[in-house]
C-alpha cells in the first residue's frame, strides 16, 4: 500500500482502530464539531444539488471518504457511491455505521487511484488537500482526482488568502510552528482549468473561523 506523502503522526492516527474511532466520535461528543459538521452538511447538500440528476447516473467516488460522514447525503442524489480510504480502519467504520447501504469500498490512496480514467461521474474528495505537504504532490492528487472523473468533482483546500488563514498563519509563527499547507485560488483553477475543469461554484466553510473552501468543478466539452 503506497504511503500517502503527509505526516506520519497523521497516517498512524488515522490509520489505527483508536485514532479512527476517536476521529469519528468527535463529531457526536464536540458541540463545535457538531455545528461545525451541521453547516458543512448542509453546503455539500447545495453544492450536490447544483449538479443535474442526470449526471448520478454512473457511479460516485468519495475519496477519503473517513468514516462516512457524507455517505448518506450522496446517497440522496447517486445511487451507487465507492466509499475510499488509505485506513482500513476507517472503512471499517463505514460498514458497521451504514450496513443498510452497503456501499461499495476500496482501499487506496488518493495519489495513485485503482481506476480507469473517467470512471466516475463525480469524484467527492474533502479534507485531503491540506495535509499533503509539497505543491508537487498536492498537484499529483489534484491530477488524479481530474482523471478519474467523467464529468464533476467536489473538492476542499485551505485557502492561504483566507482571513482565517492569515490570523492563524501569525499564530503559528509566533508560537514557532510550520506554515499551513494551503493555494490560492488562482492556483487551483489554473491547475484544474489545465486539465479541462471549469470552477462552477468555490466558497469557504466559514469566511471567519475556516480556512476550508468548497470548490465545484465541471469537466468542459460536454
């Protein structure tokens, strides 16, 4: 199994059983977290609906898909969702939270997909961006992603120019911290725009206490 090229305190936390099941259990004992994931919810349901019904005829990648937190809301527009994850661990969450929808799973890292090109006709891939270290190896994912998709993609980064970003970038440097792994915007279309996508729709998660941003993509030529 191709190691993913982020941190290897993250790899051992996500990847075992307790890491895994402490990642999932956040988002039901915070009550930051469950707002947090309240909000967050409720943007990929309107990003999800801005695609045409039409289009989740095939089938839908959800890389990393965690413990399935987005499962049940794709579930809603794509009858057939491939649940994807480097932790084994977290896949196996998925299966004991959600046996009723037996969704397919692959065990894989995003950088190096098992799939053909445009198998997908949407790849959902959150929360990744900003742990992979280098600009080279976020634009690797970034290309992968791209190739496995026929049509659409939704995907998160943080936002470098994001106001959250900016204050949190101070206190990190003040407390002797490393910058955060973020791009621009312009970045991103540009690499996306180089691969035939098209920015649909692009918003932060919270314009004052995130650096996360949506972005909505559409493959061009059909």
């Amino acid at each position: 199994m191709e190691i993913y090229p982020i941190q290897s305190n993250t790899l051992k936390r996500f990847g075992s059983q307790q890491g895994a099941a402490a990642y999932a259990a956040k988002f039901e004992s915070q009550w930051v977290e469950r707002i947090r994931n309240g909000h967050e919810q409720r943007l990929v349901n309107d990003f999800l609906s801005m695609i045409p019904a039409s289009d989740f005829s095939g089938f839908v990648l959800d890389m990393p898909c965690g413990f399935g937190r987005f499962l049940p809301s794709l579930r809603e527009f794509a009858p057939r969702v491939v649940e994807g994850d480097w932790s084994g661990s977290m896949l196996e969450i998925v299966r004991s939270r959600h046996p009723g929808m037996a969704p397919e799973m692959v065990r894989s890292s995003a950088t190096t997909l098992p799939f053909a090109s445009r198998s997908f006709s949407l790849v959902f891939s959150v929360r990744l961006c900003h742990h992979i270290q280098t600009f080279e190896q976020r634009l690797e994912y970034l290309r992968e992603i791209q190739r496995v998709s026929e049509r659409w993609i939704i995907f998160t980064y943080l936002d470098e120019h994001s106001c959250h970003n900016a204050v949190r970038s101070r206190l990190r440097r003040w407390k002797g911290k490393r910058a955060t792994w973020g791009m621009s915007a312009d970045e991103v279309a540009g690499v996306f725009a180089s691969g035939g996508f098209q920015v649909v729709r692009t918003e932060l998660l919270s314009k004052l206490l995130s650096s996360q941003r949506y972005t909505l993509l559409r493959r061009n030529g059909r």
